[in-house]
C-alpha cells in the first residue's frame, strides 16, 4: 500500500487557505479595493458588444444577452453609487440596448392573444430583472409595469422581490403593498428559533437563475430593508438565532 504523500503549508504558499485569507485581506484595503473595481470595470468595458450588451464570451460573433447585460449594468449603477470611475456612455449604451429589448417584449405583450405565433402569453422573470435595472437607471415603463403586475403569479419568488424593489424605488404603494402580500405566502416562520425563511416551491426551476434560494432570500431580505426595515419579519431575518 502506497502511504499518503504528507504536505506541509507554509506562509507563501499558493494553497486555498492563504488565498482566502489573502482576499479576505484585500476586503480591508481601500487601495486595493479601488484598483480592483478599476481593472473590473475596465475588463467590462472591453467586453461590451458594440450594440451595447454583454454575452456569455466576448469576441467575434457573440450575439447580447439580455439576462447577462442585465446583470453586469446592475452591478455598474452598484459601483457608480459607490462613487466608482464608470464612464457615463458605457451604462448609457447598455441602458438603451435594455430599453429596446424590453420594448420589444411590451409589443410582444400587446400581440397576445389575437397573434400568437408573435406574441408572448406572460410577463417573465427576466422582465422583472430587466424593469429593476432599468428603474435603477431612471427609466420607468409603465406598460411593463402594468403587464408585471397583472402577470404576478406567474413570477418566481425571487423575481416578486426584484419586481417589489422596483415599485418601491418608483413609489407605487399600492402595487407594492400587493406583491409583499404575495410573497408573504411563501413565508414560514419558526417563533421558537425566531427565525423566517421563505419556502420557494422551487422543485421543477431550482437550477435556473430565478429559482437561487440564496438569490430570492437576498432579495426579500433587501426588500424588508427597504420597505419595513423595523418589522417583525425584516428584524428575523437579521438577528442571530439563539442558538449560535
């Protein structure tokens, strides 16, 4: 029997420990935090599509992803709010590329049900994202807004609570006061652990984006922030359970 091979980790080592604690050193230093989110947003801009959007790979025929462009402008109004470099015109393209996507899915909307072959049954999750980020960016359409609303069930938890930050910023109450309604059905609460979690039902779209039940935690999570920051449900979320 070949006996184990015995390895000692030192300081420089390259091993996942030190490289942890190396990050989670960085975390801590304002510089390198800074040059960082430099070289992140200079490596997005090179990657931008000429149309504005980003794909899965960058380079000769990659088409825009709506779900992808989305994600990465979210994360560039985050670092713009933080005060990070963005050039305006890189968040300005993709904002338009965005807009004329979710035009596109408002005609499509509008087509249903008298041009089926061409239209589209519900709003979706995507449009959700999409709504929020372009919210974020300060534009509002009201007619996918309407179609949100109206399509509700058919949203994912996660998707509920993208759509809820969404009327919060724009100031509908009474749409928002609707959708946390909604998501408080999948709500379950533990009074002896004082502990809340919601209960997705999640079983057949587990694996897609929208069915994350870190992401839909995260986003209700940040929703009761910003909505009822001292509630019952928001201040169980945040406590420690008592028995860490």
């Amino acid at each position: 029997m070949l006996a184990k091979r015995k390895t000692t980790a030192k300081p420089n080592d390259e091993s996942a420990p030190f490289q942890r604690q190396k990050f989670r050193d960085l975390a801590f230093d304002e510089k390198s935090v800074a040059e960082m989110t430099s070289l992140g947003i200079a490596d997005l801009m090179l990657m931008q599509l000429p149309d504005g959007g980003w794909s899965w790979f960058s380079g000769w025929g990659a088409q825009s992803s709506p779900h992808i462009t989305a994600t990465v402008l979210h994360g560039l109004h985050v670092a713009a709010a933080a005060r990070a470099a963005v050039p305006p015109e890189t968040i300005a393209s993709a904002m338009r590329w965005l807009s004329e996507f979710q035009a596109e899915q408002v005609r499509r909307l509008n087509l249903w049900p008298n041009n089926k072959p061409h239209g589209k049954e519900h709003a979706d999750n995507l449009d959700a994202l999409i709504y929020l980020v372009l919210v974020d960016g300060g534009k509002d359409d009201v007619a996918m807004r309407e179609f949100l609303f109206r399509d509700r069930v058919e949203l994912a938890v996660y998707a509920k609570a993208v759509f809820g930050l969404a009327l919060n910023k724009i100031g509908d109450r009474d749409k928002l006061t609707m959708i946390m309604k909604n998501i408080e059905q999948f709500r379950k609460q533990d009074d002896e652990n004082q502990t809340a979690w919601l209960e997705l039902g999640n079983q057949s779209y587990w694996w897609w984006w929208y069915g994350s039940e870190v992401q839909a935690h995260a986003y209700y999570l940040k929703l009761l922030a910003a909505v009822e920051p001292k509630g019952e449900t928001c201040l169980l979320y945040t406590s420690p359970s008592p028995r860490d």
